[in-house]
DNA sequence: ATTATCTATAGATCTATAGATAATGC
DNA sequence: ATTATCTATAGATCTATAGATAATGC
C-alpha cells in the first residue's frame, strides 16, 4: 500500500485529469476509482464527498501557484529606479517571464489539468469564472498591459500566448507552439528590428 | 399552441444555453423541458433522444455558419491580380472581416452559445476538438497566416482577437472588449504608424 | 385523425453509507 | 487497535417509454 503517490494523491491526479477532460458532473466516482485501482465505496476513506475532491485540487493548484510564484515571479519596479532603464530591463523579464509561465501552464501535468480543468468549468459559477480571469483571461491582460503601459499591446502579446494555449491543447506532444510561442514573443525584445 | 417560435426551436435555443453554462452531460432532460415550460417527455415528441437535441444543435450551427460566410466571408485574391495591391486591400478586408467575426460570436445568440459550448465539450472527443480548433483555434490562425503572410503576425492578430472573446465571456453587457478589439485591429491598418 | 402534452413508471446509474474482511502498526 | 479495502445496498436522479387526455386540423 505505496507506490510513489500515496492513494490520496492519486485520486487527486485521476480526478483532476477526468474533470479536465469531461468536466466535473460528467464524472462519476466510480470512475475516478478506476482510474486509480480502488473500487468507489473505498474512495470515500480518503475524501468526505466528490465535492472535496474538487476543492482539494483547489487548494492543491493555490500551494503549487505559490511556489511557481516564488520561484519565478517577476518583481515590480524597485521604488527610485531609472523609469526608462527599468521599463527596457522590465519587457526582457516579461518575456522570460511568460516563457516560463508557458511552459508551467503546458508541460506541469497538474498546472496543465488544472488549466483545462477550470476552462471548461468557468461558466458553472461566479467562483470558476473569477478564477479564470484570474488565471487567464483578466489577470495575465491586465498585468501585461502594467509592465508594457499599454493595454492595446498587451492584447497583442498576451493574446498571442493565450492563443497559443489552446494551440498547444490540439496537439500537447507537439512542440510546435512553444516554438511559435518563443517567435512570438521575440518582436518585444529590444534587439527586435521592425515588424 | 405557437409562440414566436415553435416548441422545437425553444427547445434548440434552451438546451444551447444549459450545455454552453453546465456541458452537456451536466444538464438534464427535465432542466431543458423547464426552461421551455413543459414536462421532461414531451420533449420526446420533438427529438429521439438528449443525443438528437445536440446533433440538431451541431447542424443549426452549421446552416448558421454557411449564411454567414456567404454574407461575410473574405475572399482570396482574385487569379492575376497585383499582388502588392492586393495584399493591402487584402489585410484591409481582414481587418473589417475579423470585426465581423467578432461580432457574430458575441452577438448573435445562437453563435454566442454555440462558441461557449464548443469551448466547454472540446475535449470531450475527437470531433468537439477539431471543431473548436477549426472554428476559434488553429482553423482562423492558418486563415489569418495566409493573408498576413505570416505565422508570427497572425498570433499577434488573431491571439488578441481570441483573448477577447474570453474578455467579453467575463462580463457580456460591457462594449470594453469590442472597443479593445477594434484598437487591437487597426495596429494592422495602412495608416497605422509605428507600434 | 393527428399531434402535443401530461402522469406514472421502468430500468439504469450515481453518490454515499453500512458492515465485513484483510493488512499494518503498536 | 487502526486503517484501507471490499461487497451490498439505500435513496436519489436520470433517460426514455407507455398510455391517458386535451387540443388542432380535416
């Protein structure tokens, strides 16, 4: 009674990864056991109702959001900096930045799940709609459009890299898009020459 | 026994907007039948199954479809044209095409739905992703690339074009998305300078 | 006569619990 | 002794059908 993950673990990549695919009600416990090798009535040791299912992930993606954050999270302007020099250096690590972001959001399984999880959750609530503005829609816009002070270029550059999500979707094992990705986001580093 | 439209319409429009908020498998037969003001059987009299609402729903969507690109849609470049003229008249059409297109799928209330669905049950089955990609995902981006000439800018033009529905999706009733889309374009009209 | 609706209900499936059994930790 | 699993099953819900009743069209 141990593989790598302890049981609960499993049911929380299972029932992840089946919400993302079919959506949350479309799945049956019973299905999330087979996934994991248990039979339903034993699932029920390891969570109280489905429904606690779905907020452990919850909670899960919230504590691995804050250690991607830590880890790679871009810092605002320090007060009494150069404006100009800072906002060129602050672009260069907006590109990085979202690279990295990309790459969380496409290739962590869990962050990938989650991603495609809450897409096709995001009309069943307030809750699901707001955090996936949060994550994806509003959110990224709305911080983009701070480091590049322009609300109509950040359409442009996190438009592209929003797109380029649900490009990545039709086809995950295919590198294409993060290569499209990287082409994109190109046109804002400072060595970039015309259009 | 006659409403504006007739009982199986409603029932069409109904179900659209069940699916497109809760997906398909989430929403039941007696929600859809409540909506419309009837009971769950009588439904029955109308379509086979749940299944023949969704397929009625998929067919409407495409005679939708067919009107509209007879009345909107942008066609390629004439055989022997200049192609320098052609290719700024060409990005010229795409621009007003792509407001049009917007248009349609947040306006029109069948096209609204339907984009909203396809989003929630694309990863539902093979057919649901090729019809989200070929509809909103990789289907415009190579549509675009043909007429821009390019991949790169086509992520730039239609990424922002897709990040604002998911905008518009966030709050319906405000015009902002509309307004930033019809910013976003003109950065590809003629008279455009600079970035 | 046909069509649309209803009530009643069969049969399947879904969430969750009860209680038995086997495995693990002291 | 506690924990994780199982089988069996209660109770709710879901799709779909049967058969009765009311409304519509000839």
């Amino acid at each position: 009674m141990e593989g790598r993950k302890s049981t609960k673990e499993r049911i929380l990549s299972a029932a992840l990864e089946l919400f993302a695919r079919e959506g949350y009600e479309a799945v049956g416990v019973a299905r999330i056991a087979q996934a994991v090798g248990i039979k339903a009535p034993s699932l029920y040791k390891h969570f109280a109702s489905k429904r606690a299912v779905f907020e452990a992930i919850l909670r899960r993606m919230e504590e691995l959001d804050a250690e991607a954050a830590a880890a790679c999270s871009l810092p605002l302007a320090p007060p009494g900096a150069d404006p100009a020099t800072y906002a060129r250096a602050a672009v260069s690590d907006l590109v990085a930045f979202a690279k990295r972001q990309f790459r969380f959001w496409t290739r962590d399984p869990f962050a990938s799940a989650f991603r495609r999880m809450v897409t096709v959750e995001q009309h069943r609530s307030e809750e699901m709609a707001a955090l996936y503005q949060n994550c994806f829609g509003t959110g990224p816009l709305d911080y983009t459009a701070g480091i590049l002070g322009s609300r109509e270029e950040a359409v442009a550059f996190y438009g592209g890299m929003f797109l380029l999500y649900a490009v990545h979707d039709a086809d995950p094992a295919s590198p294409a898009a993060a290569k499209l990705l990287d082409k994109h986001l190109s046109r804002w580093l400072p060595r970039h020459r015309g259009r």
